[in-house]
C-alpha cells in the first residue's frame, strides 16, 4: 500500500450538508482520505473540524511507513499526557521523586475540567497513583498537578515541556498546559508524536509496567481503562487516545509482533469508533512491511545528546508500551477555542535521526575499570537516585583501574545508565550481572567517570562483546530483568 502525503489548504465555508460529505469522505478510511487533498472549515456551529493527519513509523529502521498530512499543526489533546508522564519519569530518574512521593493538589489543578479524578485542594497523590491515574483515567487534575508539583506553576511546566519536545527534534510542537484541554497555542503534528512515542519508550522501559495496568483502584473506585485497540488488534500494546472537541478523536499507537515494531498516529479522526478503525487497519497494513531484524536506527536522543559523538543514552527499548485511555468515554471538556489552525505542511520538520553513526567512538577520559563484586542494591524503578545523562566533552585517555583488574573496552560494549556515585554505578552492574545470568559471565563491568556543569556522573558499562549481535542479546537479556541499557561501539 502506498502512502501518499497530502497538503491542507483552507477553503470558504461551505453548506451543511457539503461539509459532513467531505468529512465523512476524508475520515472513512486511510487509504480514502490519501486520495485527495485535505480541508478544514467552520461547520454551522463555529466548532473546528480538523482534516486526517496519519504518520507510521518503522521503530527499527527509521523509515516511514505511512503519512498524510504528517506536518500539518493540530492540536494534541490528551496526548499531551505522554509528554507529561515523560517530565515525570525523568524527575524520578534524577531522584527528585519516589513512588510514595506526595503530589499536592492546588486549587488550580482541582479546578480543571473532566476528564479527572475530582480530588479536592489541598489534597495529596502519591506519585504511584498519579502515574496511574494518567494511564487509566487520563485525568486533568492529576496532569496538572503533576506539572506544578514539578515546575511551581502549570505555565512554568509547559515551557520546560516545549523545551523538552524541541530538544527531542519536535520541532513544530509547543505546550501551553500540562493535560492537553483547549488551548490555541497548544499545537503538535503526527510527525513530532511519532517521535515522542519512540523517545518515551527508548528512555524510561523501568516504567512500562505501569503502562500495563488495565484498571485502577483508587479510594473505593475502580477505573478501567478504554483503549478499545488492546486485546483486538493483533501487536498492539499501547499508547494515548485523546479528544477535544478542537482535536478530534486522536490516537498514539505502539505495536510490535514477530520482532517487528512500529509507532502509529491518528488525528483529526470523527469518531473514536472511526479512529480506532483506520488505525486498525493502518497497523494490519503497515506491521507486516516493518523490519524485523536488530534495531539499525539510533534511539530518539535529546539534541545535546545527538551532537556529542559518545552515546550515552540509558536505553533502546525492546519492551511491551502499553498505556490505557479513558478519553473516549470521559470527555475532558466540551468546550471550543474557536479558532481553525493554520495546517500548512512544513517540508523543514524531519524524523530525527541525530548524528548517530556505525563505527568507533571516542573513549571518555577518566574510564573506570573494577572486577564484578557481589554488593547488592534495591530493585529500580525508584530504588537508586538515577541522575540526568550528561556526555563528556573530554578526549580519550586510557582507561584507570580503581580495583580488581583493568578493563580494556572492547569494540562493543553495553551501557547501563548514569549514576551520581560510583558505588550506584557498581552496584547496578553487580546486580545486572547477577539476574542476566549467563549472557554477561564473560562480560567485565566498569565505570567511566564524567564531569558536565560541576556534576559528577558515572556510567555503568559492561566490555567482552567483540561482535554487535552478541552485545545486542545480552543487552536484550538485561532489559527482560527489568533494565535499561544500550549496545554501542567503544
């Protein structure tokens, strides 16, 4: 099936009865609405009718599968969620927040409209049930009660969102809020969501057990979460439904079979019934051409990141995303801005790729090598206070034991992570080698110390891998225990 990209273009309004024909039209189906141009225009009520916007991505290779409209300005809705949840997992990593950590509830967060959990100001969530309430309820209050635990201010929050989404390579999206309820200036594309549904899952795997929780029981209530594609769609594991009034039935999609995965989105659709089809079928349609050999394109890194030739990332991940919705069914507003979007296509946004190249890297000065020991460390996610990961600017210099014997990286190696003590950084190492088992009982552990801003971090790494494929499975291996990491050149 080929896909096409079509153009949006604003048109007079038109009748009636015109103007649900050509929705209707444009929404059936996907391989339908790739057939002709795109509108949008103000029905009778005033109200925004977004034209289809559709982009698949092939996660391993990097290459399109799918696009329509992949470039053209919509509004989010409750997809935002997925940005918020990842400002949240990244605090968690840093060791700002704990699982039991209390979120206060302020008066503003008590105040958003539905969808929400109806928690009263002064009120306290912990972050566990948060995250939760996010992944089943898609609630408001909790969104921006997050945001503001986070940044002092919802307003504030948005801004590092944006900053967040632009140094991933999302280049056309800006937050105005926490939740993704109306605002004007609240705008993303299907070609920048595919990006954050790849980054999210490259990053944070620790979490993703969260993501599988298929109902929530929450001060004598139980939600259910409402994503209709899961458990019906062969391969489907997730992400984000959303809906505004502005928006339309939108949908992030992750799915993966037979060692292929892919990256979904659906905008602008009329019906959640309407979107959940066209995205049925764009994952029947486009899992089956995906690669299904090792992952070849580079993890979705931030822009600091991708220009640094060292790769430092936690992780690529390999594991289920299964993240539920209650959109569809609780609304979270019936409100309207009112005003249409400007939906021309930028031909400048790319999926980013980053500077990633195969071949040798710099080895960072200050490579710390030790032999394995048997120092145990409680279980992440939450356990270890995970710091942000910095690259080092430094040049190579050999390799410095600090005990046992010296280490000398090998052309492939395995990263772990980031930790702001080395006896972390140790410790992880100990207890990967001890739950991957036989994979890593040739591997040697050790750390590479590295100076960014006057803070001091220390990557946990394993070297003995002299092919890919055999760093590959052992990384693999690791990630089934429940931890992030990376195979890279050394």
């Amino acid at each position: 099936m080929r896909s096409v990209v079509g153009r949006s273009r604003t048109i007079p309004a038109l009748p009636a009865a015109l103007a649900a024909a050509a929705v209707l039209t444009a929404l059936a189906a996907p391989a339908e609405a790739r057939r002709g141009r795109h509108h949008h225009h103000h029905a009778a009520s005033g109200g925004y009718n977004p034209p289809y916007a559709a982009m698949v991505v092939d996660v391993k290779s990097g290459k399109t599968l799918h696009a329509v409209n992949e470039d053209a300005l919509r509004h989010p809705a409750s997809i935002t969620k997925v940005m918020t949840l990842y400002m949240l997992f990244e605090q968690m990593e840093r060791g700002k927040f704990a699982l039991d950590s209390d979120l206060t509830i302020s008066a503003h967060a008590a105040a958003q409209a539905p969808s929400k959990l109806g928690l009263r100001p002064g009120q306290t969530i912990t972050v566990e049930d948060a995250i939760k309430a996010i992944v089943t309820k898609s609630a408001n209050d909790v969104a921006c009660a997050i945001g503001e635990n986070i940044a002092g201010s919802e307003e504030r929050f948005a801004q590092m969102m944006t900053a967040k989404a632009h140094a991933l390579g999302m280049s056309r999206t800006r937050y105005a809020n926490a939740s993704g309820l109306p605002d004007p200036d609240q705008l993303t594309t299907a070609r920048d969501l595919t990006v954050l549904a790849r980054a999210i899952q490259d990053r944070f795997p620790h979490y993703y057990r969260y993501f599988q929780t298929r109902s929530f029981a929450f001060r004598g209530r139980v939600i259910g979460n409402h994503n209709h594609l899961l458990g019906n769609v062969q391969g489907v594991d997730g992400i984000k439904t959303g809906y505004t009034r502005d928006s339309g039935f939108n949908l992030m999609t992750a799915a993966k079979s037979e060692g292929r995965q892919i990256v979904a989105i659906v905008l602008g659709g009329k019906s959640g019934a309407s979107r959940d089809r066209i995205m049925a079928d764009l994952v029947r349609s486009s899992l089956p051409r995906a690669f299904a050999g090792a992952r070849q394109a580079p993890p979705v890194t931030e822009v600091a990141e991708r220009a640094r030739p060292a790769v430092v990332a936690d992780a690529v991940s390999r594991t289920r995303t299964q993240v539920a919705s209650a959109d569809d069914d609780d609304v979270e507003t019936t409100g309207t801005t009112g005003e249409p979007l400007d939906i021309t296509p930028s031909r400048a946004t790319t999926t980013p790729g980053g500077t990633w190249k195969p071949g040798p890297q710099a080895l960072p000065k200050a490579a710390q090598a030790y032999a394995g020991t048997s120092s145990a460390q409680a279980p992440f996610p939450g356990a270890s206070k995970t710091v942000a990961r910095m690259a080092s600017s430094e040049r190579d210099e050999p390799p410095k034991a600090i005990t046992g014997t010296r280490v000398v990286p090998t052309a492939w190696v395995i990263q772990l992570g980031a930790m702001d003590e080395e006896a972390k950084a140790r410790s992880m190492l100990s207890e990967a080698r001890a739950k991957a088992g036989g994979s890593l009982s040739k591997a040697a552990p050790y750390t590479v110390k590295v100076e960014h801003g006057g803070t001091t971090l220390y990557r946990a790494r394993f070297s003995g891998f002299s092919e890919q494929d055999a760093a590959q499975d052992a990384c693999t291996a690791l990630k089934r225990s429940g931890f992030s990491c990376f195979a890279t050149r050394s």
